[in-house]
C-alpha cells in the first residue's frame, strides 16, 4: 500500500513538472519576429538550445519550410515546392521528387496534419512525378505515420506506393540484384563519376550506392506497410526485395 501511495506521488510530481517544463520556452521570443507567428504557435515543437546559433538555425529551418508550402487546388491540397519562386524547368506545382523525402520528415512535426498527408497524397495518387529523380517517399511516408500514428491514412497510401516502387524496375539488374542510375538522376550531377563519362553532367550511370539505399528502405517501408493492412504475400515480396539489396 505505501508503494502505491509513493508511486502516485511521484507520478504526480512528474506530471506536474512535466507540465511545466512544456511551457517553459519563451514561445514569442522566438517566433515573435516571423510574417503569421500564430502559424509557428499552432504547428512546430518549440525547443530551446544553449548554442543559439543552432537554436537560430533551427528556427529558420521552419520559416524557410513555411515559405515553402503552397496549397495547390482543391482535392490535391498543400504541396512542397522546390523553389519559392517559379523555375523554368520545375515540375507540377513547382515540386520536385528528389527533395520529397525531405519534405515529407520535415513536415510530420507539424500538427496540421494536412501538410503532410496532402504531400504523400500528391506523390502517390496527386499527379506528382515520383520518377523523375530517385526518391525514399515511401520511406518518408511510413515515419511520418510513426508520429502520428495515423493507420487508416498510410494503409490508404500502400497502392500507391508499391507503383511508384515497381516504376523502377526499368533501372534493376535482376542478375546482380541492384538497381542502376546517372548521378544526375540521383540529385547528384556533376559527380566523380559523372566526370569519368562522356558527358560530365547527364553521364555515368552506375550501381549507385545512395540510390540502392533508398530502394532498401523503400521496400522496407512498403513492407511494413504491408503488414498493417495484413497483406502476408506483399510483406514477404518486399522483405524479400530488402534482403536482396
């Protein structure tokens, strides 16, 4: 009985301190000289670091991805754009696959859920062009169900993500198991390799180590995926795909 008594009393010490240390960071002197700060207040973890140039940088990080989110039309919702301002040779909505996987890791602290949900939608059944450059979406999406804890939303996503998976099977080696790129279409021209080929910006393609890693955890995330909506055959292709990686 005493050990109970004393559980609860620490657990309420706990719970007390735990309550005021969530709201021991002074919110607006952070965030207080940002264009919409209530934005910031409603969406990101607020943290407070002794080096502040970290705590400076990491504040920026979120004003820089706030810049960056633009709500596209109804039914596709917000994306991630590339650039702030239009490019030229940018893709639907301004987006670009290469950075996705980024977005996507960045975006599932928010709390408004829609930012990321709408983006994943947008890359496996919004239009958005996941072939472009190589990409871990798949990868992104399943850590982003693992904030928030959202099953129905990433069960949704399992259609979508094993086809822009299989979109890659143009570039896999099934006798040496590996999948095979240019620098370029890793997000990485003008690479080493690339100089060792003809064309120093569109050639070298290769086995590509970064490239290959993404497919890992693509498949390891499909795989998982798979598991929560209880398709045995489907978690065991793509924990066979992984292996063979």
């Amino acid at each position: 009985m005493m050990s109970q008594i004393a559980f609860a009393i620490l657990l309420a010490f706990v719970s007390v301190t735990f309550a005021q240390q969530t709201n021991f960071v002074d919110k607006e002197s952070k965030i207080g000289h940002f264009f919409e700060p209530q934005w910031f207040r409603d969406n990101i973890p607020f943290v407070e670091v002794p080096i502040k140039e970290i705590e400076e940088v990491y504040y920026y990080r979120w004003s820089s991805h706030k810049r960056h989110l633009r709500y596209t039309i109804p039914g596709n919702g917000y994306v991630v754009t590339e650039f702030i301002n239009n490019i030229g040779y940018s893709l639907k909505y301004d987006t670009i696959n290469a950075a996705a996987g980024h977005h996507i890791r960045e975006s599932r602290w928010l709390r408004d859920r829609r930012y990321a949900q709408d983006y994943i939608n947008f890359w496996t059944r919004g239009g958005g062009d996941s072939h472009s450059y190589s990409e871990w979406i798949a990868e992104a999406a399943y850590n982003s169900f693992l904030v928030d804890g959202d099953e129905d939303f990433i069960k949704s996503q399992l259609e979508g993500l094993v086809r822009n998976y299989k979109r890659w099977d143009d570039h896999y080696n099934a006798d040496w198991k590996l999948y095979w790129i240019s620098p370029e279409r890793d997000a990485q021209e003008l690479s080493c390799s690339s100089f060792q080929s003809d064309d120093p910006f569109w050639g070298g393609e290769g086995y590509r180590p970064s490239f290959n890693s993404e497919m890992y955890e693509n498949a390891i995330a499909i795989s998982k995926i798979a598991a929560l909506v209880g398709d045995f055959n489907m978690f065991l292709e793509f924990q066979q795909k992984a292996e063979d990686l």
